[in-house]
C-alpha cells in the first residue's frame, strides 16, 4: 500500500508531467558549469542560484562536501562537459556550504554512536570507520573544499573554482574564496 508521501509524489509529478515541454534538451549542460550545495531541504539551488533547467549540474550531499562529490564532479568535468564550479556549503565548481547546516552540530564520534545505539553494532561494523565528514566552522569548510579541488588532479586547472556559504535565514550568498 502507497504512504500519503508516495500518493504525493506520484499525483504531483502527474500534474509536473502534463505541462512538461523540455525533453529537448541536451544531455551536457548549456553553460557547462556545475553547483555542489548541501541536501538541506531549505535550499531551492535553482531558485537561489537563477539556474534554469539545463543550465548546469547541480550535485547535492550532506553539508556540500567536495570529497564526497568527487565522483560526480569527474563525471561532470570528464565525460559532459563542465568547465566551471561552485561550491557553496552549499555551491562546486561552484561550492557553497550554507549556515545552519546539520554537519556543524555533530563529530564523527556522535555518528558512529547514534548509528550503534538506534541501527545496532552490525550497522556500526558495516560502516567501519566512515568519515561522515562533518566540520565544525563554516567558513574554513568552504576554503578547504576549495583548496581541495584546486590541488586534485582529478580537477583541469584551468577550471575556476569558487566557494560561497549561503545564508539560510536570508537567502543571500556570500563568496569565501
């Protein structure tokens, strides 16, 4: 049986597919640029960052973190296309972390610990020593994933790179590097 959150999905993406005339579009995106931002639920990465369906990549994980976005920005980068990041704890190429963010509030230790007490210790074996890559300031986050990308080789250096925090309680952003 379907939850209310299942019905949902399946009746708005109905109403999203009767109106839907952009099966056009090219697989690599037309400005070739890609935005790493955070999965938080307060972020509308289009709205926030004027991105029209098409434009760019945008890859989203928890807290923004370029090491765990790799994949997808070689993926981007190497095979369709990109030639511009940004990364905002909450942007990548570009990158952007935001404020407020859950992977300021907790350590390694606290994850591995909620996982043993609510998943128990099979779970907390399976992940080993998973860094869950939570980071304790902002700002200094935004410039390591920066810095990160700018030193991978994974990463052409002719690629700009820039890192933003978005505000969530204004919806501005702010460029850190």
């Amino acid at each position: 049986m379907a939850t209310e959150i299942q019905k949902n999905l399946a009746e708005k993406n109905a109403e999203y597919a009767q109106k839907f005339d952009q099966g056009h579009l090219a697989l690599p995106p037309a400005k070739k640029y890609l935005v790493l931002t955070c999965m938080d639920a307060r972020i509308d990465p289009a709205a926030a960052f004027g991105i029209s369906l098409g434009d760019a990549h945008v890859i989203r994980n928890a807290g923004a973190s370029a090491r765990d976005a790799q994949r997808s920005i070689v993926i981007s980068e190497q095979l369709l296309g990109t030639r511009e990041s940004e990364l905002h704890r909450d942007f990548a190429r570009v990158s952007s972390r935001h404020t407020g963010c859950g992977m300021l509030t907790f350590t390694n230790d606290d994850a591995h610990a909620i996982v043993k007490k609510n998943l128990g210790p099979a779970a907390l074996a399976e992940l080993g020593a998973l860094d869950f890559l939570p980071f304790p300031e902002l700002d200094k986050a935004v410039k390591d994933d920066v810095e990160f990308l700018k030193v991978s080789t994974t990463i052409p250096d002719d690629v700009p790179i820039t890192g933003w925090v978005y505000e969530v309680e204004t919806g501005k952003v702010r460029q850190v590097v």
